[in-house]
C-alpha cells in the first residue's frame, strides 16, 4: 500500500488525475500569442473570431479539435495548438472566457460576443 501512495503522490499511477495549474503571469504570457490575429485580450472586431467572453467549453473544445485534426476549417490554428498541451489550451480557454468582450474605452464597442 505504501508503493500506491507514493505513485499517486508522484503522479506516476495515473497521470489524469494531475491536473496543470498555470499562474496568471503564465496564462497571460500563452495568450499574448494569440494578440496577433485575434487582437489584445482576444477582442478583435472582423474575420477572425473574437475570443473574449466565449464560454469556456467552447473554446476548449475548438482549440482541442485544431490540435487533434478534428476541424476541417483550420487556416493556421490547427498548427499552432499543436504547439500547446491540452492543459494549456485549458488554461487559454478559461483566460479568454473570463475577459469582458466589451472594451470600454474603445470606441464602438458594443459587439456581441460570438456563440
């Protein structure tokens, strides 16, 4: 029974029961990748979808689909997932889902967040 213990300490016995924590400073530094097509904290307004506000699950589930090849309307994202692990697109999702799509100070921004 020790040798249990110390395997699910270390992480060894079942590797999905660890979950990734990432740090703000962490998350913030992955998402700023993401600035130059989808704008800054994922708000850009045109042909590419804007981030911010999406659910969470959502955005999980497109980024995982990019990484995975299970998307046939990638452009480029489906190359650049597969550069992050699926905690860290984890982590992107919860980041972008938790920003107020609305950018106060910008001028004409009354844009709805996309479903």
């Amino acid at each position: 029974m020790p040798l249990l213990g110390l395997l699910l300490f270390t992480g060894v016995a079942s590797p999905g029961l660890a979950e990734e924590s990432f740090s703000s400073e962490q998350v913030n530094l992955m998402a700023s990748a993401c600035a130059n097509c989808h704008g800054t904290d994922g708000r850009l307004v045109g042909s590419v979808p804007t981030l911010a506000g999406r659910p969470a699950a959502v955005l999980e589930a497109r980024l995982l689909a990019f990484k995975h090849n299970e998307t046939t309307d990638a452009t480029i994202m489906d190359r650049i997932a597969k550069g992050f692990t699926d905690e860290e697109l984890t982590a992107l999702a919860g980041h972008f889902a938790a920003i107020d799509p609305v950018d106060d100070d910008a001028p004409g921004s009354e844009q709805e967040p996309q479903q």
